[in-house]
C-alpha cells in the first residue's frame, strides 16, 4: 500500500474544493474497487478525499414523477427501495445481478458509474496497458482476450466495463447529476461513459474536479415487461461475458416502445437507438428481435478467443426480449435461465 493523505469532506462544495486542491486525488465512498486497485498498485493516489458522510443517500420521487436517487445510496438499498421495486424493477434486477451481497451493501451508485476495468493486463503492472499507463500498448489484443470487447473497441484498448446496474440505467434513460468548480449540469448516462479511442485511461466524460452527486430517472419505468439477463462463467459473483437490458411496452401484439441494452461487451454499456427503433410497430415475435439483434450487434469484432461473444450475445438479446415481452423476466435468485 502506497502512503497518501486522507481528508474526509464536510459537505459537497468541500469535497470539490479538496479534489481541486490536489491533482491525485480520488474520491472514496465505500471504496469497493478502489482499495483493490490501491493495493494492486495501479491506483497510486496521494490524497483520499472521504465522501462517505456526505447528504447525498436520499432515494425520492421527482415533481415528474421520476425518481432521483442520491450518489451515495448502497446499492442493496437502491435495489430493494420499494420505489425501485414498484417502478423500476428492470434496475433492481440488474443491481442484484451483479456482486455478492457484502459488496453490494457497501458500494455506492456513484461509485458504481466510476469502476473501472477487470481487465487482467490492466491489474498487472507488469505488462504494457494503454489505460494504466497511455502509450505503452495494449496486452489484451493479442493476449489473452476471452473476456474482452466485441464493439467499439480500438487499437488502443479492448477492455469493458464492469458495471450491471449502468447497462440497466443507459436502458432506462437515466441521467447523471454533477457538481464541480463551473458549478451544476447533468448529463445523460449514454454519454457519461466513453469508448476507448487512443485515450483509454479516460473512462468517462466527467471533467476535473467534478463529482457525481445523484442519478436521475424518468417516469416510464417499463415496470411490466422488463428483464435483465446476465451470462457469465459462473452464476455467483461473476463479471457478465454478456448482459441483456431489454423493457417493452405492447399495444396488443405490437411493440409501442423499446429500450435495449448490453453489458460485457464495450468500455461502456452498449445501447443503439436504431436497433430500438427497429422493434417498434412490430410484433412481438423472434424475428423482429433477431433483426434488432443483429442491428445492435453491427460492427462486432472478434479477437482471437472472445469470437464467442458474438452469436452468444445475439442469442441473449433474443431471449431477453422474449422474457420481456411475456412478462417473465429473468429471476436474480434462481439464475436458471427463463
């Protein structure tokens, strides 16, 4: 462990006046992946700035009827809010796939959108990593790559993001409430997260000395036909190879609305809005999520041992909307699949 210095914020203009303070300082709540990237030493901050007592754990209904759900809310809590339950249990069900329960009960939803990479090379200090340390390669494309990025990737990074509960919150149209020296903006979580390009150490588009402070829904939470799938090489305590967010709305047989998203397969959770747009008007049937399917996948490149992804993610995104569409979404406490 590398010695910094630690100063817990009294309020959220202190917290972005300590980060601005200080060029390597990081933000620590529940601190479930930074401390493992400190002790790895591929974090090396000097200073922690502890946001943990902050005000920022209120889960409330917005004058919309949406919902705004504070930055430091746990993520059990955020799962089994009777809000989330009611009204957006597409979330709830994804937050639940991810984790073991101990973890979930200490990471934040903020600290959620900010994880970074599993990438084995990019935890390995041993070996070149674009995103650990910019212009010294990228192991994983000609290494061992099963686990990696089938879209968006470059020849600077092939790693994904982690993160469930973000591919359900890109699905549902989420929002992210910022604070930082320029003051206040939001940002929808579409744009939060970034591709790789050739600057793969920049995970997201938050700017220097800004902070997340909440994550805000919209009203249509889609809390009658949803599912999220996750597929992984265990069913406990396992980053997805792929995951499926997929909500519908029928008008009979019809689809009046979709929204789908994937997980495991880019540096940011993976949402098109052309492939939506395909289902809508159409029936509910396989072929028109194929098409879907197909159009959300366009562009996927294989490495030498994740090709495996491709017709595994077709496969999932097929039967996700199947789940979604007759109501049956995929259990978290009995993975076997619906």
């Amino acid at each position: 462990m590398i010695n910094f210095q630690y100063a817990r914020a009294t309020d959220v203009a202190d917290a972005v006046r300590l980060l601005n303070a200080d060029a390597g300082a990081k933000l620590i709540a529940g601190g479930t992946n930074l401390v493992d990237l400190m002790k790895e030493n591929v974090e090396r901050p000097s200073r922690l700035v502890d946001i943990s007592r902050l005000p920022l754990r209120q889960v409330e209904q917005t004058a919309d009827g949406g919902l705004l759900v504070g930055a430091l809310v746990p993520n059990s809590d955020l799962a089994y809010h009777p809000l989330v339950v009611r009204n957006y249990p597409l979330l709830g069900s994804a937050i639940l796939a991810g984790a073991s329960a101990q973890l979930r009960n200490m990471a934040s939803v903020g600290g959620n959108l900010m994880q970074r990479t599993r990438c084995a090379y990019f935890y390995d200090t041993a070996t070149p990593c674009n995103k650990r340390q910019p212009g010294t390669g990228c192991s994983a494309a000609d290494g061992v790559n099963r686990n990696h990025a089938i879209l968006g990737t470059s020849a600077s990074c092939i790693a994904v993001y982690p993160s469930d509960m973000c591919v359900a919150l890109a699905a549902l149209d989420a929002r992210v409430h910022i604070t930082g020296p320029s003051g206040d903006r939001t940002m929808p979580l579409v744009n939060f997260h970034r591709l790789p390009g050739d600057t793969p150490h920049l995970d997201t588009n938050l700017a220097a000395g800004e902070i997340i402070t909440a994550i805000e829904l919209p009203p249509r939470g889609f809390a009658e036909r949803y599912s999220y799938l996750k597929i992984r090489d265990r069913l406990s305590y396992a980053f997805a190879l792929v995951s499926v967010a997929a909500a519908l709305e029928l008008d009979g047989q019809d689809i009046a609305e979709a929204r789908l998203a994937l997980g495991g397969v880019a540096h940011k959770p993976w949402r098109k809005l052309e492939a939506e747009a395909l289902l809508r008007g159409q029936a509910a049937m396989e072929a028109n999520f194929a098409r879907a399917a197909d159009a959300l996948l366009q562009g996927a490149k294989a490495y030498a041992h994740n090709g495996f992804k491709i017709a595994l993610a077709r496969r999932a995104i097929i039967r996700t909307l199947a789940q979604a569409a007759n109501a049956t979404p995929q259990s978290q406490s009995n993975k076997k699949i619906a």
